[in-house]
C-alpha cells in the first residue's frame, strides 16, 4: 500500500478544475470568433440582348481587423448559358467600402441567348485567405 501525504496537493495535470478551466477557455475563445457574410440577391430573369449586373454586399462580425477590401480578395464571378461550353470568369469590381460593408458587381456582357435559356454563374473569392465557392440556381432569359 503506497502512502500518501494529505499536505500534497493533486498534480494540476489530474485536476478536475484545470479541465473546466480550459474548457471554458476555449468557448470564451470560441466565442470571440469573427466571420463573414456575403448577400446577394439574383436577378428574377434576365433581357435577352442586355448585359446583367450581379451585385454583392460583404460584411464581417466578430474578431478580425483591417479594410474589409484586403480581407475579401481575389472576388470573381463565373457565368455561361447553362450546359454550354466552360464558364468564364471576370473580377468583381468594388464599388463602395465603409467600416462595416463593401460592395462590389460584375457585369456580364449580353450573350447570345434564345427564350428559354438560362444564365449559370458561381462567385467566389479569398476571406482572410481562405476560399469561399458559392453556386446560384439558374436564371433564365426573357
């Protein structure tokens, strides 16, 4: 039987109290996290023979500083007819930036679409560096 002396406290290692301390640690941490966001509404429909533009909103919460133009980078948009031929890319531009917003269009050139046809397009961009893809439903032409 191995003695033990009351005057020894736990090492901190085993103790229960260091692990809720930790663990409350990271939510606070956690917690303290900021992100992104992006809005953009698409078009209902498009004018055959007319050239679109695509408006997006960007804003962030939370943790992170810095203009939010060097924090979105590298922001496109991809479009084609849908099914037909690879998808071409062109920059968003910006338009406005505040403390809280930027915002930023692409304008896609009038394409060689008949009624019943529909625009594909994707966007993405860089966020703090790291890619962020997204993919809207098709629209058609009128």
């Amino acid at each position: 039987m191995a003695l033990r002396s009351a005057a020894v406290p736990p090492t901190l290692s085993r103790s229960p109290l260091k692990a809720a301390l930790l663990g409350a640690a990271a939510l606070l941490l956690a917690g303290c996290a900021g992100g992104g966001g992006l809005l953009h509404t698409p078009p209902e429909s498009i004018a055959i023979g007319e050239p679109v533009t695509l408006v997006f909103e960007f804003s962030v919460w939370g943790a992170g500083s810095g203009r939010l133009s060097s924090r979105y980078t590298e922001r496109r948009c991809h479009y084609r007819l849908a099914g037909q031929g690879p998808f071409v890319t062109t920059p968003m531009l910006q338009v406005t930036e505040t403390a809280e917003s930027l915002t930023a269009q692409c304008t896609i050139p009038p394409l060689a679409a008949r009624p019943g046809d529909r625009l594909e397009y994707r966007y993405d961009m860089l966020f703090d560096g790291v890619l962020n893809e997204y993919e809207e439903d098709s629209v058609p032409f009128r």
